[in-house]
C-alpha cells in the first residue's frame, strides 16, 4: 500500500483498520482504502451539499459574496464538529470510539482539510 489517501498523523490503528484500542493518542483515521472508500466520499459529499459552510471553512476573502442560507456554526471547529457526526456517528469501525473521543475526530477532520 502507498499510504497515498491516508489522512493519519498522530495515533495508531490495527493492521485491518479498525480503530486502535488506546484512544489516548490521537485518533488517526484512514480515509480511504479500496476496501473503505466512504469517509473521504461523505466528506466530499457534504462539502458539495452545504457552500456555505464551505465559504467559511476555505475562503479567506471576508468581503465573499453571502449565499443564501446559514452555516452550521459560527466558527470553523463548529462546523467540523457537525461534519465528525454525519461521518463518524454511525460508521461500524469508529461509532463506539466516536461517543467518547469525538473531539479528536474534530481534530481529524480539520487536519484533513488542511484548516
């Protein structure tokens, strides 16, 4: 495997992809697999369905033209906190270790897209 599509820095998982019994480090998810293609495709898939939300998790440009509609969140880390819950919420791999540790999956979703 290349590593190419892993999203993982810090923390550790098992061999096949399941997540690491030590929740005290980070939470390093894998993102895409040809085995696990979803949560990259969930992340983009709601990208593509809230602009807003994406004028303000990307744009630097605060004189932006305003779609219509409100953003999920007043902040950055709000608006990743409401995008961990539509990946990881129910997802067979990581719902358990999402109940207790969500902000870390937070954290994976903003180093994921880079803010």
């Amino acid at each position: 495997m290349s590593g190419k599509g892993h999203g993982c820095g810090r923390g550790a998982t098992s061999k096949d992809d399941t997540p690491a019994s030590s929740t005290s480090a980070a939470i390093c998810v894998i993102w895409e697999t040809p085995m696990n293609p979803g949560h990259t495709s969930k992340l983009v898939k709601w990208l593509i369905n809230h602009p807003v939300d994406c004028i303000m998790l990307f744009s630097e440009n605060k004189s932006a033209p305003r779609l219509e509609g409100s953003a999920s969140g007043k902040m950055k880390v709000e608006i990743c906190t409401v995008i961990t819950k539509v990946i990881f919420k129910d997802d067979g791999n990581w719902a358990e270790t999402f109940k207790d540790h969500h902000a870390k999956f937070s954290k994976a979703i903003q180093d994921q897209l880079g803010i």
